[in-house]
C-alpha cells in the first residue's frame, strides 16, 4: 500500500506529490491525460502573484500582505474567507526558494505584460516548462506517476479514503490529495449550471474552454454526493473573453486578447455594456468572459484604433481592420447606424487629460452611460481594429471546503486521510472574480500544506499498525 495517493497531474497536485515524497512518504500521483497533456490547466499558466515587502530577483517594488489582500477583497466582492485567502498570501512570500529547488527558473515579464512586474513572478518557459520541471523533480525523487489514468470513484469509509477505482483498477492509500481540477471540461454540467436565458439561449453552449480537456469533474460530483461539504457557485468561474476563433479546448494564453481596457467593447447590438476602464487590465480581464456570457449570442468586440497597437500584448492572430467605422462594423456584421452612433456617443464624452496606459489616468468619460473611468481615448484614427470575442472558461469554482490543513470536510468535520487542493478547492479563496496569476498561488500554497499533511497522516497510520511506509 502506498502511503500518499495523488489524485490529478497540474501544479497543485505536482506541489503536493513533492511535499509528501520530501517529508519521507511513498507517492503515487494518477494524472487522467497522457505523458504529452500533463499538468492540466498549469501549463497554460505563465506567472504566479507573490506576496514581498521589498525587491526580489525578478519583482520590483514590494507589495506586500495588505496590499495582496485588498486585492482579493476587491475582486471578489468579499466573496473570500479571509483567513484562507490570507494563507495563502503570506505561503506565496516563501513558495520560489523552494520552487528553484525543484528546478522553476523565473524571469521578468515580457513586453506588453502590464501593471504585473511589482506582483507577479514569471515562468521562463512558462507553465509548461515549470510542470515538465516538477515532473523531472519527481521522478528523481521516487514518486511513481501513472498517466492515461482517470479515477471514477472514491472508496470512503464514512468520512475517511479507503482506495480510489480507475478503469476496474483500485489503488489504495494510507493517505489522499485530490487535485483534479474544477468541472470546466463537462459541457453537460456547465449547461445544467447555467440553464436557459430569458432570450431563449442556453449561453454555455457557446463558451470556449481555455484549459485542459481533463477537468471534467467527475470527482468533484461525487466527493459533494458522498456528503462532502461543497462551497461556490456552479457558474463562477475563472471566465476570459478570448479570441472567438479559438479551439474548444486547450487555447491557453496565446487565446486571450488585452485590447479591451484600450478601446470600447460592444455587443452583437452594437451596444457597449460595461466600463472598459474600471481598474488595471491583470484585475479585471477574468471578469470579461462572464460579462460577455450574459450578451446576446454570448460575444463581443473589442474595438480600438491605431493609438492603442504597441500598449498591450499584441494577439497571436489579427483582427478584422478597416479604414472608417462605418466600413469595421461592416466587416464584423454589425448594424453599421447604430455603431457608428454608440461611438460618436463614446467620442463625444471622452474627456482627456494626461493618458497614461500604466497607471490609473484622468482620461474618462462624462455623461456616459456605462462610463469608461480611465484610459478613454476617442477612438478616431484609422486604421479601426475589431476582435471578436466569446467566453472562454479556464477553471470553475465550485469546489470542496477547507480549513488550513486542506482536510476535506464532512458535516462540518475534516478527514483525517483525505485532502484537497488546487481548482478543487480554490472556491473557498475565490468566491468570484480573479486577479492575475492567484490560482497559482492558491494551488501552491495548498498544494504543499495537503501533501505535507497527507505524509503526516499515513505516518501516523504506519506507526499505529507498526509498518514502515515504503521508500
């Protein structure tokens, strides 16, 4: 029997295996996608949002607890558990010592990567190089992984693991971190969370899902039916207004368009719908996919003009162009009148004062309604770009309750063998909202506490039976 059986393949459950194999524990970690598709959604990441009070290698400035915290608070609508959130700010200070140990190398962030060279640290290589790095870390270390391995169901008895039952398989463990991901991959679950609109639209039949094809939430479904105690909303969700022309699955970063803050985006109606300007493009861009999900038909466009090229990360594919408006809400199919008008309405309110794309400027809008708070320029130069965009799912969650020692609870009681952490878990710090680069500190910080107490846990079961866990 193996002491720590852990259940996923990304960032959290790569921390946890590490965790638990360096704290002496036998490990062995089932990932459902194959060798080439490991490390679900984490290698589609690229930085992590650290916690420092004064400069560090690649972080300028400090930014330190309060700051990261009020952060939080702010996009999620106080949809947080402060001391978890708290947690995991203060874990994000001390995770990279320990991270270049197990080979991560960081870098500054690129051009066009706004507002984030004070709070966030960059992968070099990005995610993929920081998951292939915990995989050469891993195996160096003895932890067995076996891929194309999708678990289907969890032993309990009551509220402790017994094994888990992949494909007529069933591993047992003295000890279990569930680390699969959130559900964002099951497009019956998604359709069933968001129902029908009142235009007659089931709106999940059009989201576009950024990360792994994996995460399909088979156990998450039935850790919550088997009486584990649930937390979340089924339709929150890290949700991104990506590129409309992107895959169903796995389009990762290269999908995501950073336009918006710089122009107007307006529906399939030719209608703006919120304000484009409300705060720094890494706080708010993970809002845009929910907004846009509520639109008719679930898209929109992004406009900006030749001003805003070279002030933000310039999309992997162009966008559709034109030399008058008139002529780019023709190109895109929108009603050209009623375009034309809703940004001669936007021109006409503008009022600019010192633009400056990098920090919250005076340029806004007056007697607008949505109003644009900041960077709103007149979009009034040719040529006129147009980006379609539809939602893009990365992680939902709906996810499993903790306390500090990433326990799965029951009835309001933590296992004593069962533990959780990444997008599983990741609903108790994000209630809603995201900041940039939080799941990955959530999913590290969690990540190493459950594969530590995991250890901890079959250690104590080994030394009651009088067994000596496995090398």
């Amino acid at each position: 029997m193996v002491d720590v059986l852990v259940i996923g393949g990304g960032n959290a459950a790569l921390c946890a295996a590490l965790m638990a194999r360096e704290a002496g524990a036998s490990v062995l970690m089932l990932e459902a996608a194959p060798l080439a598709w490991r490390g679900g959604n984490s290698q589609h990441t690229r930085n992590l949002r650290c916690m420092h009070d004064a400069p560090q290698d690649v972080l300028a400035e400090a930014y330190p607890e309060e700051e990261f915290w009020q952060d939080l608070l702010k996009v999620t609508g106080g949809k947080t558990d402060e001391a978890l959130a708290r947690l995991t700010v203060r874990a994000s200070a001390t995770c990279r010592p320990w991270m270049r140990r197990h080979g991560v190398h960081f870098q500054p962030p690129l051009s066009g990567a706004l507002h984030v060279a004070r709070t966030n640290a960059f992968f070099m290589g990005g995610g993929k190089a920081l998951v292939n790095a915990y995989y050469r870390s891993a195996q160096a270390l003895g932890v067995r992984v076996r891929y194309d391995t999708p678990v289907d169901r969890i032993e309990l008895d009551g509220d402790r693991f017994v094994a888990a039952h992949a494909g007529g398989e069933r591993f047992t463990a003295r000890a279990c971190v569930l680390a699969a991901g959130g559900f964002e991959s099951n497009r019956e679950w998604l359709r069933e969370a968001w129902g029908q609109n009142a235009r007659g639209e089931w709106p999940a039949d059009n989201f576009l899902i950024r990360g792994t094809r994996f995460n399909t939430g088979v156990l998450l479904k039935q850790m919550i039916a088997a009486g584990a105690d649930a937390i979340g909303d089924a339709t929150q969700a890290h949700m991104v207004a990506i590129d409309a022309r992107a895959p169903l699955y796995d389009g990762g970063i290269c999908t995501r368009l950073d336009s918006v803050s710089l122009g107007v985006m307006v529906n399939r109606e030719a209608e703006r719908f919120y304000d484009e300007g409300e705060d720094f493009w890494p706080k708010r861009y993970a809002i845009w996919g929910r907004l846009v999900a509520q639109q008719p038909g679930q898209i929109g466009y992004s406009i900006i003009d030749a001003k805003a090229i070279g002030r933000f990360m310039p999309p992997v594919f162009e966008g559709t162009q034109a030399d008058s408006l008139a002529e780019l809400a023709q190109r895109l199919g929108l009603d050209v009148e009623r375009f034309v008008q809703t940004l001669a309405a936007y021109n006409a309110a503008c009022r600019v004062g010192s633009f400056d794309h990098t920090r919250l400027d005076d340029c806004h809008t007056a007697g607008l309604l949505p109003a644009k708070t900041h960077w709103a320029l007149p979009i009034d130069t040719p040529p006129f770009h147009g980006y379609a965009l539809r939602p893009g799912v990365t992680f939902t969650y709906l996810g499993l309750k903790v306390d500090a020692s990433a326990a799965v609870h029951f009835g309001g009681r933590p296992s004593a063998n069962l533990f959780v952490a990444g997008e599983m878990m990741a609903g108790n710090v994000l209630g809603q909202g995201y900041t940039a680069g939080v799941g990955m500190s959530i999913g590290t910080a969690f990540g190493r506490i459950a594969g530590t107490v995991a250890a901890r846990a079959a250690q104590s079961q080994t030394s009651k039976g009088g067994q000596h866990a496995a090398a």
